[in-house]
C-alpha cells in the first residue's frame, strides 16, 4: 500500500511540474485522483480483512473510528461544491439514509494532488446538507460543544455564518461488503449479530454491574468458534464501547465462556 501511494506521488509530481511538462487534462486529473480514493478505500478495507492487526487507520492519517466502527461504515464519492469533480467521503451511518463523516477528501484541479480536507473521530464529525454545507459538529471537552459549518472552495474549508439543516442523503459502499466474508485463520468481517449469537452474548454477559449492548460481530473458526462482539458499555457514570469475544467449544465440549472484555477509548 505504502509503496503504490509513493508511486501515485511521484507521478503526481512529475505531472505537475513546470519545465516544459504538458498542462494536465480534466481526464488526466481524474484518473489520479480516482487512485488515490482507490488507495485509500482500499487500505480501509484490508484493515477489516486482517481485524486491525498489523495496521492502523493512523497509519493512513485517517481518523481512529474505522478499527471499532460499525458494519455500515463506507465510503462515498460526490461532487458536494458542484465543479465537476468527485469528492471522497467516509464514514458511518448515524440515521436514514444520512452519514456521520470522518474523512473527507478532494484531489486539486491544479496537479492532481490529494487533499485532507477534514478529519474527525468519535466525538468529532461531520455532515453535509442539501446546498453541501459541511457542518461540523465536535467538543473540546465534556462541558464545552461547538458546530461550525464550511464551504469548499478551490480545495479548502471556507467557514460560512448560516445554513441549514436539512442533511444530504447519501448512497455509501459498505467497507464489509468488500472485505473478504471469510478470511481463513482470521477474523470475518463484521456484521449485524443473529438473535441466536445475542442470546448466546447474554447468557455469557448477564451477570455483574457493567451493561453490555452488542452492536456488531464477527467469527473466528478455531478448535470451536471465538466471537468478537462490538459494544457499548455502561458502568456507572462511565460509558463507551469495547470489544467482547466468547469462545464457544465444538458440540459437547462444554458451554460458551467470556475470554476476555476490552474496553476502546473514544
């Protein structure tokens, strides 16, 4: 991955440059800018093939939330301030039809180069409405909250004073439906628990003072099964999410166990 994206910048360089290099083609721009979204998209999607085991979101400079997000995270490309050209947008569904961002990207129309427009993480996101207003909406602390809503102009963020909040709908590629369904030795992808896995979570959970909700799981075929649930948690005052696997033994070699809780700091 690291070295096809060295290889994207070196020809973005090259194309870009004075001396007597042609000017680049609006196809031209395209095409390097669809490479570079490829590249991405694609480093997301092995992360959920592998489970996150040897690489990270940060790896990429993209937000920590795709290693514990949800099975509907994914990916979009509109063209949100109307030039003509895609932007790349990534996150997760929050409700119908509308998406939490945690990424969003642009190419320049100069020399193709790729642009991080913005960058979120758990209590840090963004949303688009219908004039393709990116509206923001984050804290700094627990007492202290702010939306601020921004323009692109030209590759950048252009704060705007009003707007309103009628969201864009979006139609998102799920980053499960291109990661591998079965990766052997590993972890499947993540995705929406059977009521027969929640009713095995809660036979396994049920007990103790911290509360355990299962929002995702995926399976890992041993001698028996792991189960690794995604979750929020409650305990006491405390809240947020963790990982939960249970390990349930092949027929007849006993019941379902906890293996072990990790909680996930947002």
């Amino acid at each position: 991955m690291r070295k096809s994206l060295l290889i994207l910048a070196s020809i973005l360089i090259l194309a870009g440059c004075g001396n007597g290099q042609k000017n680049l083609t609006m196809e031209e721009i395209i095409d390097y800018g669809e490479i570079g979204y490829s590249d991405i998209v694609s480093f997301i999607v092995e992360g959920y093939q592998s489970g996150w085991e040897e690489t990270a979101p940060e790896d990429m400079d993209l937000s920590p939330v795709y290693s514990y997000s949800s099975i509907f995270a994914g990916f979009a490309k509109k063209d949100i301030d109307g030039d003509g050209f895609d932007e790349l947008l990534l996150g997760d569904l929050f409700e119908d039809g509308c998406y939490a961002l945690y990424d969003i990207y642009c190419f320049s129309k100069k020399d193709a180069s790729l642009i991080h427009l913005a960058s979120g993480g758990e209590r840090d996101s963004f949303v688009i409405n219908g004039e393709g207003v990116i509206i923001e909406t984050g804290s700094n602390s627990a007492d202290e909250s702010f939306v601020k809503g921004y323009r692109l102009a030209d590759g950048r963020l252009v704060a705007c004073g009003s707007w309103n909040d009628d969201l864009m709908k979006l139609e998102f590629q799920k980053f499960t439906d291109l990661a591998n369904p079965q990766l052997c030795g590993g972890y499947t992808s993540q995705r929406e628990p059977t009521v027969e896995e929640i009713a095995m979570f809660a036979s396994v959970t049920g007990s103790g003072d911290l509360t355990l909700t299962p929002l995702s799981v995926s399976t890992q075929v041993v001698a028996g099964t792991n189960y690794k649930f995604w979750c929020r948690f409650q305990d006491g005052e405390d809240s947020g999410h963790c990982w939960v696997i249970i390990f349930k033994p092949l027929p007849g070699q006993g019941e379902p166990e906890l293996s072990s809780i990790e909680k996930v700091k947002d």
